[in-house]
C-alpha cells in the first residue's frame, strides 16, 4: 500500500472516530425525555355544618385532582327511630324549614359560579371546580319542625364528572357548555 492511500486511510479513519465521538458526545448531552401521564380524578364531597336539628352552610367540594362540574340531589325525607325511611312525605313550612343559596331555575339563568335547578330533579354548578376547590352554598339553612317519633332527614348526593372536554359532560349528562357556562338539561324546573 502506497503512502498516499495510508494518507487517505488515516485521515478517513480520523474523520470516523470523531463523526462517532461527536454523535456520542451529542446524544449524551441530550439526555433522555420521558413523558408520564397520569389519570385526572373527580371525587366530590358535602360540606356541611350541623347544629342540633339544624343543617346549614350546604357547599360541595372537588377532592379530585382534575378541574369537575359537580351536581346534587337533595332527598328530604322522613325516618322512624330505627332508621327506616318512612313512606309520608315532610312538607315545606310544616315539617321544616329551608334556606336555598342563590339557586335559580335553568330556563332563567346562563350566568357562571351559580347553583342552577334543572327539571331533571339536580341542582347544577354551572363552572368548573377547581382540585380541592368548592361551590358556593346550595342551602344556607334547613331545620327540622319536630314530629313525634319520626326525624327529618336531608340528604344532599353528589356526581362529578371532569370538565374536559365538554364532550364528557355532554354524554354522560345531557348538558351543554356555552362560553365556559354548564347548561342543564331539559330546561327549566
């Protein structure tokens, strides 16, 4: 082999070794990118303050770790000594007495952080609740008139559902989302 293709080799063989340093050096530096992704989760749950026969202050909070639209039923009900539901209903002004929060009917509002009563028997929140964030207050007060052998009973139940994408919402309740704002379902109550 001649000098000049030793020359050549030399020279090629250089070139090689620092194309591989170079490429080493680069992807080293770099370093690696790793994405993790983690399921959101909507955990609501009623705040509440009791004091006697007394239930007030009623808010919903979101224990989950994604942004969620939340919604309550309230049950009010009559229950004997034994904790059986009883089959006569309590009636509004004679049995109890109850104080709602800025609800409204859906057919009157579009208006955003507001309790919204829709005909489908739920109480919406009409924004997004933040993780650990919560509601304003469904009901600021409801007290029992007392009856004989039988206790009032008020029970608030809560869904979640995460607020997005609206479609979630849409699905599962029936509901829209205009400019950021839950529309309940079937209108009005």
């Amino acid at each position: 082999m001649g000098k000049r293709k030793q020359i050549v080799a030399l020279l090629a063989g250089v070139l090689l070794l620092a194309g591989v340093a170079g490429t080493f050096a680069w992807l080293s530096v770099t370093g690696v990118l790793v994405n993790e992704f983690g399921f959101g989760s909507v955990a609501p749950s009623v705040d509440e303050k009791l004091n006697g026969n007394v239930k007030s202050d009623v808010t919903i909070t979101n224990k989950g770790s994604a942004p969620a639209y939340l919604r309550a039923a309230v049950d009010i009900y009559w229950q004997d000594q034994d904790g059986a539901r009883l089959w006569d209903e309590p009636v509004e002004g004679t049995d109890y007495a109850i104080v709602w929060g800025n609800v409204s009917n859906a057919s009157t509002t579009g208006s955003a952080s507001s309790w919204v009563r829709s005909a489908d028997g739920f109480y919406y929140w009409t924004s997004p609740v933040a993780p650990l964030d919560k509601t304003g207050v469904l009901i600021k007060g409801v007290s029992e008139k007392k009856a004989d052998g039988k206790n009032l009973v008020v029970d608030i139940s809560t869904q979640a559902i995460q607020s997005t994408p609206d479609d979630a919402v849409t699905e599962a309740w029936n509901c829209t989302v205009k400019d950021g704002v839950l529309v309940p379902p079937h209108g009005g109550a």
